[in-house]
C-alpha cells in the first residue's frame, strides 16, 4: 500500500525537515504544530528554525502544494509524531523523570481523524515503553478501531517506533542517508513503515522491535554522554594539575586505539542532556555509569561559573581602583553546540544566566545565530562580536561557532573549549 498524504505532528527541528523530505518526493504532506506563528511562516515558504539547505527546501514544497501547514490535524495514511519528549525537572536531586505529555497531546489529537490502513510512527525519543503506551492511548480514543497491542499482524492501524538519528546543521543529508532503526509493534507495522521511510531514505532500514528501537537511540546518546563526561573530568583534573587537557588529549589519541572527544561547558540539546535521565530512571540500581556521567556533565556549568568568579577576583586583584559593578563580562556562544541556533537544554545560556545572576556588573552575550533573546531572559544583553572584545573584561567562550575562530580576545580569557589558548 501506497502512503500518499503524510502527516508529520510536530514541526521543529526533526518534524520539518522530515515533513519537507516527504514532500520533496512528491507526497502531499501536512504539518501541524500548536505553534501559530510556526505554522504561518512554514504556510509562507519560509521556516523558522536555522538549518542549511532546509530553507530552499520548504520553499519549493510549499510553492508546489506539496507541503502544508496547520495547527489542527487533518485525514492521512501516516502519521509521524515528532514532538519534544522532556523530562519532569526536580529541585530535590531526585532522578528526573521523563514528560510524556507531548506525546500523550498528539496521539489525542490525531485520535478523531484515523481510520482503517493507517500507520503511527512514534519518532520522538522515548523512554522504553512509550510506543506501547502511545497505542494504548490511541485505543482508547478510537474503540472502534483495533490497534497491534490487541489485534496483533490483524490491527486496522499500525504502529512503530523510528528514533531520529541526525546531527543538527546536518539534518537534511543525514536524513536521507543515515541508517534508520523501525521498530514495529508486529511484522507487518514494521514492514509498513519501511516503506514509508524508503520514500526517501537511501541508508538501510533495520528492523526491530518497538522497545528495542527506543532503547537504540537512548543508548546512542548515553553511550556520547559518558564519552563526554569522561573529557569533562579530565579537564577539571588537568586544571588542578596545571596541564594543558586539550594538548594532553590530542597526544593521548596518537595512540592508535583511543579517541578521547574533547572537553567543553557541559552537555545540552535535546537528546545527549535528556535521554539517558529515561535509561536511569527505569533501571536506578543498574544504570551506575551512566547515571555518574549525567552528574559529571551538569556539574561542569558550575566549575565554568567558579572559573568566572576567579577571574573576577583576579582582575579586582590587579585593577585596585575598579569596583565588582564595573567589570562587563561577555560570554561568547549560547546554543548547546556550534554553528546552529538551538538554545534547548544549553549549558551555554545555563552558564551566561548564572553569571548574570551572580555578577552585579554588565553580562553581555554575544550568538551569531540569533538576532534576539528569548523573551524571558532579560538579565544580560545580546551584542556584536566587535562590541563584546571592546567592552569586556572578562571574555568566556562558551561554544565554538565557527566565527570565535577568526577573534581571539588579548586578555581575561576562559576558555572551554580550546580555540582562544
């Protein structure tokens, strides 16, 4: 069976360069997102996420009826769900618990408009489990249909898990030839999604089941996270120690069978900050590692910060005649890696929010990917590159986007990343 109207629920940074890959195959695609000011931008051919090539993409989807998008769904013969999968922050130090509150919101919405021959495809990364209950909810919103859980190879609609697995700024090649993970609720949901995704996917699509997809991308992504928190903690040894850790990882990866990644403010995004918290969670006593990696990585933004404190007695110590309200501090990069625009779970903008808290003098952030702060962050201000060398005092460089290579500040310099030693 043929899939000629796809919906994609969700349009952010996986949901619409997905939703445009279908449509740039001719699929009449049908976006939908509780974002208004999303869904009219996208409706006008423009997107309002920064990624490359995306751009040309949804304009010419949009400009040939191919693509649309709506903030209420409508009939289709698939369903992609590509909507956040948060955790449920605590103040206590308590395990945090996954949100699946998106989830649960998208199935109740697609919920009026399936019928029989559908598929659900659940891409959100999820905490093991969550396609199962995915379908329960959907079940129970449409008695009148029969879902995998009860009908099995029988079911009126399918339904299968299928994690993203791309890398932002590389979003629209890597979906096209990445390896994808299907895990269907039964043979014939994962035979049918298959065929949904080799609409346009050129990697192989392995099959699985439902849980062991899930689990797939939690351990991808945990696997990063305790690969991170390891040069994480090498760095702060090496601080104590006075040695160079970048120079020290760089001779320690000459050898032929280590490559150690580098070191950095912390760990952020949707994915690597997020979703091994769904592994330790579901299994506390057994998950040691990668629950120690989780506290590594969260606590690096408050090593920046005391790093920031430092500099500020530092520069007191050698300017006897400044007071703490004079000294600018400009923190250079706010998105959670380089070159992309995405501030979701940013140890950067942690850091630069904490250093305005606590520092009673001017906080100035400087991101080449955004043109203004959220409209809740109101503690320090957003300049030019050129304006932040002239007035600050103190220079920390948060993340390495590719226009910090070309500066290098003469003085006051924390940097974590190593481009500015």
């Amino acid at each position: 069976m043929s899939f000629e109207t796809v919906s994609v629920i969700g349009l952010g940074y996986i949901g619409l360069p997905t939703a445009a890959m279908f449509a740039s195959r001719k699929k009449n695609v049908i976006g939908v997102d509780v974002n208004q000011s999303a869904v009219d931008t996208i409706n006008q051919g423009k997107i309002h996420i920064v990624e490359p090539e995306l751009d040309m993409i949804v304009h010419a989807a949009v400009t040939e009826g191919y693509l649309k998008a709506t903030t209420t769904p409508e009939p289709a013969d698939a369903f992609l769900i590509a909507v956040p999968t948060p955790f449920k922050k605590n103040t206590n130090g308590d395990i945090p618990e996954p949100d699946l509150a998106y989830i649960k919101a998208a199935s109740q919405a697609i919920a009026p408009v399936l019928k029989k021959g559908d598929l659900v495809i659940l891409e959100s990364t999820s905490p093991v489990g969550a396609t199962e209950q995915m379908a329960e909810w959907l079940a129970m919103a449409r008695p009148d249909l029969s879902f995998p859980q009860t009908a099995g190879e029988n079911a009126d609609v399918n339904v299968a898990h299928c994690p993203e697995r791309v890398l932002p700024g590389h979003v629209v090649r890597e979906l096209v030839e990445n390896d994808r993970v299907i895990g269907g609720m039964s043979a014939r949901c994962s035979e049918r999604a298959v065929e949904l995704y080799h609409t346009f996917v050129e990697g192989e699509c392995v099959v699985t089941n439902a849980r062991t997809a899930e689990m797939a991308k939690l351990t991808e992504n945990s696997s990063r996270d305790v690969q991170i928190a390891f040069a994480n903690e090498l760095s702060i040894i090496c601080d104590k120690l006075d040695i160079d850790v970048w120079e020290l990882i760089t001779l320690a990866n000459r050898h032929p069978r280590v490559n150690i990644l580098q070191p950095g403010p912390g760990v952020g995004g949707h994915c690597i900050a997020v979703d091994p918290w769904f592994i330790v969670s579901k299994t506390p006593n057994e998950a040691k590692i990668i629950h120690t990696a989780r506290l590594v990585n969260d606590s690096k933004p408050d090593w920046v910060v005391d790093k920031v404190k430092l500099a500020i007695l530092d520069f007191l110590q050698k300017n006897p005649n400044k007071t703490v309200k004079d000294i600018t501090i400009a923190c250079y990069g706010l998105a959670f890696k380089p070159n992309i625009d995405d501030l979701r779970e940013s140890p950067a903008l942690e850091i630069t929010k904490d250093i305005a808290k606590m520092h009673s003098g001017l906080v100035i952030a400087v991101e080449p990917n955004i043109y203004q702060l959220p409209e809740k962050i109101t503690s320090f201000e957003l300049k030019e590159i050129n304006a932040a060398l002239n007035e600050a005092d103190i220079n920390v460089l948060l993340v390495d986007h590719k226009e910090f290579y070309k500066i290098k500040p003469t003085s006051n310099i924390i940097d974590t990343k190593g481009i500015w030693k």
